[in-house]
C-alpha cells in the first residue's frame, strides 16, 4: 500500500450516513487507516464524531485521536476509500 492521499477528502452521503450510524450507537468499531508516515493501523475505538472542516472530513474516535477520512481504509471490514 504505498502512502498517497486520494484525492477527495470529502466522503459520499452514503459513507457518511454509515459513519453517523457509528457515532449514534456508540459501538465500538474496527478501523484501519494510514498514519502521516504511511504506516497501516489497526485499532477497535469507538467513533465519537464526524467532523466537516474546510473542505475535509474527520473521524473522532474515542481517545481523542482525530483521522482525517482520506487516510481511514476500512471500518469493520468495510472499505471506506477507494485503491
């Protein structure tokens, strides 16, 4: 997997209501995304909120870490970004 950044940061209507279902039921969720460095990382957090920012989309996951959307891959075995 190398490290780009995709293109868009701002996810679909239909990613960001699944998130929002996330964020609503407070589950704990399995997320795989790139750390600025390219590494791949794995962590089971709750996501706390959906943030929209000056053209980007973030997660906030339970600990206060916030993931900018265009580096998480997968939440729960699900792609979030496209290859």
């Amino acid at each position: 997997m190398s490290a780009s950044t995709p293109s868009s940061s701002v996810i679909s209507w239909s990613v960001q209501e699944r998130l929002r279902a996330y964020v609503r039921s407070q589950q704990l969720a399995e997320i795989v995304y790139q750390d600025p460095s390219g590494q791949v990382c794995l962590v089971h957090e709750v996501i706390r909120d959906l943030l929209s920012r000056a053209g980007h989309d973030f997660l906030v996951l339970g600990k206060g870490k916030v993931v900018g959307v265009e580096h998480v891959i997968m939440v729960d075995g699900q792609r979030l970004t496209k290859e």
